[in-house]
C-alpha cells in the first residue's frame, strides 16, 4: 500500500539575516581619555606592538581618569587580570576609554579598555580590557580621601 500523504520537502535555508537583523558593532565603553598611534618603536620581534605598551597608554588613561576624579596626584595600586584579544599593529590608534566603576575612601576602581582603529580604515576592535585600582595621595606619597562630590571641570595636577 502507498502512503497516500504528500512527501515531506526539505526544510527551506534558512533566511540570510537583514542588515537590520545584524547585531549591532559593539561599542566602547567610558570616556575616550587617550588617543594615540603605535609606532615601529613600539613593536616585539614579531612587528606587532608590545602588551607592555598598550598595558602603559592605558595606566596613562586610568592616571588622566583618576588625577581629575580625585583632584589630585594618583598612584597605580593594582591591575585586575587582563587578556590581549586582539593584536595592535604599527599605524593602528589606539584609544582608551575609562569609566570610574567605584569609589573608596582613598582609592578608586577604574575600568579601562583599549580599542585600535585600523590602519588607514574606522575599523576598530577592542584589545583589552581591565580594571584598575588608583589611590590618592597627598605631597608626602600617602594615601588621602578622595573628595565625594566629582568635580566639575579638570585640574591641573601632577600624577606620579
Ligand atoms: C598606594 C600606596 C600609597 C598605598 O599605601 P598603603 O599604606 O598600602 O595604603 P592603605 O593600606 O591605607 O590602602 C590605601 C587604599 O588602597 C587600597 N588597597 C590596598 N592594597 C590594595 C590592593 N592590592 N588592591 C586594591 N586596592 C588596594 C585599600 O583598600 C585602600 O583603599 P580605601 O581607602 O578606598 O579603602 C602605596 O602602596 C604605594 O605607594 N604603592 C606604590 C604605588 C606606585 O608607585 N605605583 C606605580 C608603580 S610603578
């Protein structure tokens, strides 16, 4: 006996998804604080651009986010653990963008990630990410209470 049911059709492909269906390019996070291009003299044996330089822009950025929330010198205190996803090249710019996350009595942690902009293109692409911890300190290198209210424009203080 014949199976009198139709055969079943192959399930259609599925659809190629609409550029409104394509998530949207990630975006960074924090105030863009530095913005700088690598250069051939910041590159390993390889020709790519050292962690250890990128590591440094972004210790800058957390400095220039710190310095400005805590009216005054910062140090560096700690750096959580970071992963380099993506490689910089020569010609890339990196920048670097900070967030302050939380505020102690002296020290702050700030979340920090660096992106590169391709060579020559608006291509960009995050590199890393991770959160510092900066302490504020007074003319003798001692910790100090940063202010509670963020201040409203940018001092001008020296950041060791
Ligand atoms: C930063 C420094 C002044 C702190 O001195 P300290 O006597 O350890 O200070 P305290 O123990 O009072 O801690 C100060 C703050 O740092 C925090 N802290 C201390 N150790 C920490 C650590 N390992 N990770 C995160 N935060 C830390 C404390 O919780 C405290 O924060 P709070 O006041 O918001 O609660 C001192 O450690 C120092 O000079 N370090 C060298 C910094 C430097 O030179 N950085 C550049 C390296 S090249």
């Amino acid at each position: 006996m014949t199976d009198p049911s139709p055969a079943a059709s192959p399930a259609p492909p599925p659809a190629a998804p609409r550029p409104s269906d394509a998530p949207p390019p990630a975006q960074p996070r924090g105030e863009l604080t530095v913005r700088t291009i690598a250069m051939p003299s910041d590159t390993n044996a390889n020709g790519d651009i050292f962690g250890g330089w990128v590591l440094s822009q972004m210790d800058q950025a957390g400095g220039i986010a710190g310095v400005e929330r805590a009216q005054g010198r910062v140090v560096t205190i700690a750096v959580e653990a970071m992963t380099f996803i993506r490689p910089v090249k020569v010609g890339d710019v990196l920048c670097v963008y900070t967030e302050v996350e939380a505020i102690g009595r002296t020290s702050m942690k700030i979340h920090i990630e660096a992106w590169a902009r391709r060579f020559m293109t608006h291509h960009r692409e995050k590199v890393t990410d991770a959160t510092f911890t900066f302490v504020a300190i007074d003319d003798d290198g001692r910790p100090r209470p940063i202010p509670r209210e963020a201040p409203g424009t940018v001092p001008d203080a020296p950041r060791s």
